[in-house]
C-alpha cells in the first residue's frame, strides 16, 4: 500500500504519514505544506515565490523555494506533485479542510454524515501557529479562521434543522403507529366480542408486529393476545408482559399482569 499523507489543519497542525506523526523542524518548510493544503488546486511557483519571499530577488527566492522543496520531497516523496510551473499536494493526501468544505457543500448530507463532518472542526485553522517573519501569511491564516468559522456555524445550524427534522419524523411515526396499533387492537377485540377468537388472535398478532417499536403498546397488546389463547400459549406472552412492565415502571399494566395470574 502506498503511503498516505493526512494533514489536519482545523486545530493545532498536525502532520501524518504512512500513519506516523512527522515533525519538520523548518517553520516556513510547515507553512509552505499547510499552505499548499489548504488550496486544492495546484499554485504556480511565481505565486509562491512572491507570497513566501516578497522582499527577496528572484533568484534568492527560487533557491529558497527549491532548498525548502528538496526538504518536503526527502520526507514525503510523491505526495509532493511538482511540475515545472505548478505544485500541490497529490489527490490521495488527506486534508480535513477539504473534506470539511466537500462535505458541507453537499444539499442533503444525512444526520451522522453531517456530524461526523462537524467532527472534522476540532478548532481554528491552523491554530497556535504562526509565521513571525512573515505576516502575509499570518494575514492569510486569519482570513481562513473567520471562513471556517463561518462554515462551521453553517454546519451546525444545518445540524439542528436535521435534529428538528428528525425529531417531527419520529413524532410522526410514533403517531401513526401508536393509531394503527390502537385500532388493530380495538377490531381484535370487537373479534372477540363477536366470539371469532381465530380473527382476534389474527388481528391482535398483527397489531404485536405493527407496535413493535412502541414498549407500552405491545406489552398491552400482549396482555389483550394472552386473553384470547389457552393458557400454555398465553403465559409467554403474560410473561413478557410482567417483564417490560417492571422493567419500565408501568404500574397500570403491572397490575393487570397481576390480575392475569403470573
């Protein structure tokens, strides 16, 4: 397997590769990587050669910028894409803030994808680090901070409205479930009443299954079944029932578990 070069950058730096934590002593070596991290699309060195030595001749610059090259690539050999006009990072590297921007950019990103993107943002970009020489780039970093906090308040009122649709759409459900259990359970007994008890068991069955996310109602169904069944089939179904309601404190239910003999 290759190796794989991660960079998180939404927090206090960090740099891995092939899974190991890598230390580069040069700080303008660091900032140049996190630099070219955060930019997914590649940078020209004319670019660069200005933006990291804006008071230095041409010349001194490009050797500066080939010295710092000549570094990173003894470290992370082809996960540096250099080209004889453009460099950047290669397409298998890792970057939280790429996945972080990709992600949120998404219409409909589903509640535990959303959160776990969220995740991604363990504080500001590039956090703690500076460059002291060289404001340009602590000017840039700034820039970024108040983006990526901008994302973030984004995300997370992107996160609250899917709590607050999720938390409608399971009202919902509880609603029309706890209706159809109600009514399935009324017709087995009008079953019973009528004296079908095949079309009541029949009913009140099926009325179990529908419930079966709702712990109050399918212990009263069972209790309603147990009813309808000779007494080797009813006391599974009595016996359940008692377990929930203790389990549960449903006191009501509890006592009609007792009534019933178990």
């Amino acid at each position: 397997m290759p190796a794989m070069l991660s960079i998180r950058l939404l927090r206090a730096p960090h740099i891995a590769y092939s899974d190991h934590p890598v230390a580069i002593s040069r700080r303008k070596s660091r900032a140049l990587l996190y630099y070219l991290a955060a930019h997914p699309a590649p940078l020209t060195r004319d670019h660069l050669l200005a933006f990291f030595w804006p008071d230095a001749d041409r010349q001194a610059a490009k050797q500066n910028l080939r010295t710092t090259l000549y570094g990173l690539r003894k470290i992370f050999a082809e996960q540096l894409a250099v080209n004889e006009d453009t460099l950047a990072l290669d397409t298998t590297a890792t970057i939280d803030t790429r996945l972080f921007s990709a992600q949120l950019d998404l219409p409909t990103s589903e509640l535990t994808e959303l959160q776990a993107t969220l995740d991604l943002y363990q504080g500001d970009f590039l956090n703690g680090f500076t460059l002291p020489d060289l404001p340009e780039f602590d000017d840039w970093a700034t820039l970024q901070r108040a983006h990526y906090r901008r994302l973030m308040v984004t995300g997370l009122a992107r996160l609250g409205q899917r709590y607050e649709e999720q938390q409608a759409y399971l009202a919902r459900q509880f609603s029309a479930l706890e209706r159809i259990a109600g009514l399935t359970a009324n017709l087995g007994l009008v079953a019973q009443q009528r004296g079908d008890q095949t079309l009541a068991v029949e009913w009140l069955t099926e009325a179990l299954a529908e419930a079966v996310n709702i712990r109050f109602l399918v212990t009263q169904i069972r209790l309603w079944l147990a009813a309808l069944l000779p007494p080797p089939l009813a006391r599974p179904q009595i016996a359940t029932a008692r377990l929930v309601a203790e389990q549960d404190g449903y006191q009501p239910l509890l006592a009609k578990v007792l009534i019933s003999g178990l």
